[in-house]
C-alpha cells in the first residue's frame, strides 16, 4: 500500500485538476486547474523513474552493480516543468487580453457577450 501512495497522490491530483478544469467557470481557476494537472504529470514522472534504494545516476563514483534512478524521466520533467511555466504565463496573458475585450473572466458570460 505504502509503494502506491505515489500513485494513488497522481490519481487524485488529476481528478481534482480535471474536475476544476471542466466545472469551474472563471478561466483563471481553470489556468491553474492545468498547472495541477501539469504538476501531477511531473509526479507521475518521477515516481515511473525511482528506483528502491537507487542512486544518482552519477557514474564518476558509482559501486559496481549498483541500481540507478533513471535520468531520462529527470530529463523529461524539467523539460515539461519549463514549458508548463511558459504556458502557463501564456494562458494568462491570453485571460487577460480576453478581460480586457469582453470585461469578465467567466466562460459563460463571455459566450453571451458575442459580437
């Protein structure tokens, strides 16, 4: 049970970031309904990558026959880490250009506010 514990955290972050994303009306919850979804793809990530009693994928001083973590889902994280924060910062910009046109951030009243 205890070994699960990562992935029952993934399950239940993605089931609250899809319920904020697809209930909530203000598109600024819904921006960081994504930047929760895109934290637990990071820990998704990172838990698929961890080995039990592995080390750091340092091969300088590493003992012989010694378990590693897998650098290529490190690799993968930082990389999606930077781009979450890029489009994060994107669909921001993009809710307050839209705040700016329609003066609301609610999905609902901005589809009524047509022109």
């Amino acid at each position: 049970m205890i070994a699960n514990l990562p992935f029952i955290a993934v399950a239940l972050l993605i089931g609250i970031a899809l319920a904020t994303i697809l209930l909530k009306k203000n598109m600024i919850k819904m921006v960081m309904g994504l930047a929760m979804l895109e934290g637990a793809v990071n820990l998704f990530l990172v838990t698929l990558g961890y080995r039990e009693n592995g080390i750091a994928p340092i091969f300088t001083n590493a003992p012989e026959g010694a378990d590693m973590v897998l650098p290529t889902v490190q690799a993968l994280t930082l990389t999606n880490i930077v781009i979450g924060v890029a489009t994060t910062a994107l669909m921001l910009v993009l809710v307050m250009v839209i705040y700016k046109k329609y003066g609301t951030v609610n999905s609902d009243k901005m589809r009524r506010l047509k022109e």
